[in-house]
C-alpha cells in the first residue's frame, strides 16, 4: 500500500521558490506515495517564536497542527529542516493544555525532513537523476545540527549521475541567515554569507545544493550581487534533474 504523505509546504516555497514544493510533490509521488496538501495550512509559527511572541506563534501553531492532521496520513514530510524542527518542538508550547499538547505530541511523531523521509522511511538512495557538473552541499544548521541529518541528503545527491560533490573550505559554517538573526544582526550576517560566497566561488562549482530554502534565499541573494555563475538548488530541485525541465 502506497505511503499516504501530506505535504507540508513550508513559507518560504510557497512565496518565494514554489518550484521546491512542485518538485518535493512530484518527486514523492514518483516514489510511489500517495501525497495530499490541505491549502489552510500557514506558516509553523517560527519567526514568532524565536522573536520570544510565543503566545502569539501559538494561533499560527494550532492552525497548522489542525491542517496538517486533518487528513489521517500516515506521514507529514517538509523540504525544510528549519520547519520540521520548529513542529518537532510544539508540545513545549502546549504545556498548559492537554489537547493541543496531544495533537501538537501527534504531529511532531509525524512529521519528517524530506530527505530524511526518503532515506530512512522509503530506504531509497538513488532517485534517478543526472545532474552534470560539480557542486557544492551547504549542510544548513537546524538540519545537521539539531535534527542531526547529515548522511541522508549526502547519500541523495551521491547517487546522482554526472553530479560531483566537492568540499569547500568552512562548510560545516552557519550562512549568516538564522531567520530574525540576519535582521537583528545584519553587518555580522553579511560578514558570514560573504565568507562562505567567497569559499564556494573559490571551489569553482556550477551549484551549490541545500536543503533549506532561508539558507539557499540567503546566499543565492549573494551569488546574484555578485553575478557569480552559480546556480542555487534545493536538493529536492537536484534530484529532479535530468527528468524534466522545471529546475530553476
């Protein structure tokens, strides 16, 4: 029986590169799962939350919670790491109520980065894809980090033909984006997207990969200033490649 998926679609490629939830669904349903989208979801509250309004994020919370649930799928999946760790974290928010911190516990159990749920759920490695040309992997740091996924997009974009990963000098570093930290300390966030332009314009890749589009809008806003002949792809964009046309 086919995985029944309800698809997150995250902010970020809602508004700003919708061609990620367009390849994410795609992509799921060419590996047999069966994917719905409920159009009343929002946004999971994070900018709010890490702001400190936590009393505010919990309108957006509870929305997204009902939206996400209101389906019966077996699984939640997101192109986002950022995203699924804020979900992830909504029972601490519910504390003070037993029925949103139950549904808030059930959808944390459910939901899964899209690599990950790739990997580890549906056990597949190699997707099909052919990508010529070399490229750089940004491992993004709410993903690596507090999610602790590393090996799975790897294990992705290793598999994909004509594709060579290279490393770079610093990049297990933060971006510089961090959502509010980019706003609040914007001279310290420039510094760091700038150091890490820099060492990926210096390996002399054609892409650079991630798996986070605040991480991606962040440098593919430097690579533009710079004119720099880089193209910015979400994994899920990579993984895409060679079956149609439709990467940015």
């Amino acid at each position: 029986m086919s995985p029944h998926v309800s698809f997150f679609s995250t902010c970020l490629a809602d508004t700003v590169f919708p061609n990620i939830g367009i390849q994410s669904v795609k992509l799921l349903e060419e590996l047999g799962c069966r994917v719905s989208f409920n159009p009343k979801q929002t946004c999971c509250g994070q900018p709010l939350a890490n702001s400190g309004f936590h009393k505010k994020a919990r309108a957006s919370m509870e929305n997204l919670t009902t939206a996400l649930l209101a389906d019966g799928s077996e699984y939640v999946v997101a192109p986002s790491g950022s995203c699924v760790l804020q979900v992830k974290e909504y029972p601490k928010f519910f504390q003070d109520n037993a029925h949103w911190k139950r549904q808030a516990e059930e959808l944390a159990a459910r939901i899964w980065e899209i690599t990950d749920f790739i990997v580890t759920v549906l056990g597949v490695t190699d997707v099909g894809a052919t990508l010529p040309g070399k490229a750089v992997y940004h491992p993004s740091c709410h993903l690596t980090r507090l999610l602790g996924i590393k090996e799975q997009p790897l294990a992705l974009l290793a598999n994909i033909k004509d594709l060579e990963l290279v490393d770079i000098k610093g990049q297990d570093k933060c971006c510089g984006f961090g959502g509010a930290f980019a706003v609040k300390l914007g001279p310290l966030s420039g510094a760091m997207v700038i150091e890490k332009v820099d060492n990926i314009k210096a390996a002399g890749v054609d892409y650079l990969i991630g798996a986070d589009g605040g991480c991606l809008m962040n440098m593919k806003g430097r690579i533009d200033r710079e004119k720099l002949n880089i193209k910015v792809l979400h994994v899920v964009e990579a993984l895409m490649a060679g079956k149609e046309e439709g990467t940015r």
